[in-house]
C-alpha cells in the first residue's frame, strides 16, 4: 500500500499512557548534564558507598556463573533470610515475602494484584511521584490529602475519604520527599482505620533505616492485612542493582509473584547474592553521616526558609521563596547552578521545593551558600 493510499493514521500509544509524563527529577538530571559545575541537589540516592563485602559478593557471583535466572520468589537464602526477619518483627508467622525487581518493581505488583479499574487509592501529597500516575495507569482513582503545612497525616481526614470503592491507602515512611517519620500511635490508628473497612495498606518502607530522632515504626505491627515495600537502595547504596522486596498475607504476596512471573520474571541475580552479604554489613556510620549532613543543611537554611526539619529519609522541603517552587527551581538554575527539585513533581501544590542533601560536604556548602543568596534576592 503506497503512503497517498494508506489507512488513516492511527496512534500507537496507548490512551492510558497519558497518565505518564517525564519525571520531574529526570528533567532535573537532564539540566544538569547540560550546566557546567551544577550544584546538584537533586538526585535521591546515597553518596555513600556500596559495602565492600557486596561488591565482593557481585564479582563472586558473576565468577561463579550466577547469572541466570532465579526462582521467581528470589533465591532461596536471601528469600528466607528476609522472610524470617519480616515474621519475627510483626509476630505473623503467616507472612510471606517476595523478593522483587527493586522497591519500585516491588510497588507495581502490589498495586496490579490489589487494584481492580475504577477502584480507589488514599496517598498522602505531596507523595514520591511514582504513585499517582501508576495508580492511574492501572485504571485506580487517585484520592489525594494534601498534609501541608506540618506534612503529617490526620486519622479524620483519612477516615471521611473512606468511600466503599476504597481499595488502597499508599503510605510512606519515612517520605519522600518531605523526610517526615509516621509515628507509632499514628500508623497503629491508621493500620485500625483500614482493617474497620477492609482497606489494605501499601506501606512503601524504603528510608526505614534512615531515621534519626525517632525508632521507625510500622503498620504491619498492627495488621496482618498490610503489604509492606522495601530494599537494599537507599539502605546500602544498591540504587543500580534493582533488589526489594515486598511481604504481606499469601494471597497477595502469591499474586504478585504470580504476576511478576510474566513482568519481571525475578530480580537479577548477582544482585541477589550482593544483596545478600549486605544484610552482614553494618551501615551506622553511613546512616550517622547522613544525620550530620541533615543537621548542617538544618542550621545553614533554618534561619532564611520556613520548613519543617525532616526525622528521616535525606531531604528537606523548604516553603518556595515567592510561592512557586517552579519559579524559584527555575531561577536557582539561572542565578546559581543550583539544581533542586519543585515541589508540583510530587503533587498538585507547587508551594516547595525538595532539596536531596547526600552529597559531598564541598557541594552541599556551596548549596547551603547559594540558597541563602536567593533567599537574600
């Protein structure tokens, strides 16, 4: 058929794709690739270095031709290693765990195996920016609570966005971005809330390690109904290798690994074995950095932005000079080479922006330097 007779041009994306746009912290990485010298205060990975016995676990593996495939739940020794701390924690000898293709991976398959089209999801904005176009992508209804200005959740608000199409509440803690740590009274409420009307929470746990003024506390204590999301990314440097893990009641558990059988068929396997000589490998002094550093951005900005100081995670979310942290992400790359994140990457408000702050202390001060010169502009 030539070109002047064919059929009339049809698109090949999917309507349901328009639910994703770039990243907003993509585009971030991308401005500064272009800028010479940034000041890069964008990227939400550790500075710290993955353990040395990992790295020698990988290269092990990989001698050892470990590099195939796996049994879709994981390998059988990190698997169980996991599984047994998951159970003893939440004292559900009934919990089962699946090791995944990343957190991430680990939150598309808990949301394909509890989300039917039309059903709806509560998450908390501003909300790491994954969550709401993939619910929506799966045909969910994102319902968001807006926690500005302390950024905490309230049990009243949650409980009069219960609808009977409720499906999901998608927690995080500690968050991203805001760096705020859910207290126990806080996620046992919320965990009560759930079971009283069948919703299940999705607990994304990623940062648990990394809380500083406050022991990390989980909803999965509380209810044997909670799928829990977590890794070795930002606990042990591991961003590039893609291994989480995400444990919950068997029937959603055995679905997901159901499901992941025809995704991501399993997570790569020498990061398996990395992974698992991490857990050997103590990581207080690295979390002890990431405290120093929080407490030095703390005090350089305390003084020039309104923000509330973050228990966990390593971000801060300051109030945006002027209102819009678009504005002012924009204008910092313009005055300063200062890459930072705006706040409407993570929700409808674009009153913030997000500053990630593991970074070398030679660009965090010159961060620290130049935030306060745009605050004094």
């Amino acid at each position: 058929m030539t070109p002047s007779t064919a059929a009339p041009s049809r698109s090949q994306v999917a309507r349901r794709a328009a639910a994703f746009d770039s990243s907003g912290i993509r585009k971030a990485f991308d401005l500064a690739a272009r800028l010479e010298d940034p000041i890069n205060l964008s990227i939400g990975q550790p500075d710290f270095g993955m353990p040395q016995p990992a790295r020698t676990a990988a290269g092990a593996a990989i001698d050892a031709g470990r590099n195939g495939y796996t049994p879709t739940q994981g390998i059988p020794a990190l698997r169980e290693r996991l599984e047994a701390a998951a159970r003893g924690e939440t004292g559900q000898p009934e919990r089962r765990l699946l090791v995944t293709s990343g957190t991430s991976g680990g939150l598309v398959l808990a949301l394909m195996a509890t989300l039917d089209p039309g059903d709806e999801v509560i998450l908390f904005e501003p909300a790491f920016v994954m969550y709401r176009p993939l619910v929506e992508f799966l045909g969910g209804r994102v319902v968001a609570i807006y926690t500005a200005p302390a950024f905490t959740i309230d049990l009243a608000r949650v409980a009069a966005a219960i609808t009977p199409r409720t499906k999901v509440i998608l927690l995080n803690t500690p968050a991203n971005p805001t760096g705020v740590v859910a207290s126990d009274d806080l996620v046992r409420g919320l965990a009560a809330l759930a079971d009283e009307h069948g919703v299940t929470i999705i607990s994304d746990e990623l940062y648990r390690t990394l809380c500083y003024d406050a022991p990390f506390a989980s909803p999965a204590r509380h209810s044997s109904r909670v799928v829990v999301l977590d890794g070795f990314s930002k606990s042990h440097a591991m961003t590039g290798w893609r291994v989480g893990w995400l444990h919950g009641p068997p029937d959603v558990v055995d679905t997901c690994a159901m499901i992941q059988q025809y995704t991501f068929v399993c997570a790569p396997q020498v990061g398996q074995w990395a992974a698992l000589e991490a857990l050997e490998c103590p990581m207080d002094a690295a979390i002890g950095e990431c405290r120093r550093k929080r407490d030095k951005l703390v005090a350089g900005l305390r003084d020039h932005y309104d923000f509330q100081v973050p228990g966990g995670a390593f971000y801060l979310y300051p109030r945006a000079p002027g209102g819009s942290g678009t504005a002012f992400a924009e204008r910092a790359a313009a005055e300063e080479k200062l890459i930072v994140v705006p706040g409407k990457v993570f929700g409808a408000a674009d009153s913030h922006f997000r500053i990630a702050y593991t970074t070398d202390d030679l660009t965090l001060d010159r961060g620290i330097a130049a935030l306060r010169r745009l605050a004094a502009g």
